[in-house]
C-alpha cells in the first residue's frame, strides 16, 4: 500500500468545482485521488522536459562544430563496424 501525507491546499474554485464534477461523473473517487492523478500525469511531463536526449546533444554539438564531415562519418561507420566490406 502507498503511503500518503495529509495535507491542506488552497485551489481556485473553479478547480474544486473540476474535481467533484469528476467524482460525480465516476472518473475520481476523491477530491484527493482527482489532485492525485493529475499530479502524476503532470509529473513525467516536467521531467521529460528536463532531461536532454541524446538526440538534443548530438544537434547541439552539431550546432557548435558544425555537421561532421563525410571522413568522419566513415570512420565512424568503420569504427561501429557498420563500414560497407563489399570492396
């Protein structure tokens, strides 16, 4: 089971009226569960946002030292073991 703190909030009213609106319509069991859930859904938003891919550090290195020559793509490829070996 979950653990859960008590707590007291403070929400604009039309918030509060959002919430039992979803209790009453059977998509939350609380005014808590309704806070719950849409903190949860929020939550791995903000962290994505957060994080940088590896996609967002290649374009910035890319925007720093410019797009790699085609030299170094084949030595990358060799390098991977991606090379084309047909010679």
């Amino acid at each position: 089971m979950t653990k859960v703190a008590k707590i007291t909030i403070s929400l604009p009213q039309e918030q509060v009226e959002q919430a039992r609106e979803a209790i009453v319509r059977g998509e939350a069991s609380s005014v808590s569960g309704y806070v719950s859930a849409a903190l949860a859904a929020v939550a791995p938003a903000a962290a994505a946002e957060d994080e940088d891919t590896l996609a967002d550090f290649v374009a910035d290195l890319m925007v720093e030292d410019g797009v790699p020559s085609p030299e170094a793509y084949a030595w990358a490829d060799e390098v991977l073991g991606l090379a084309d070996t047909d010679d």
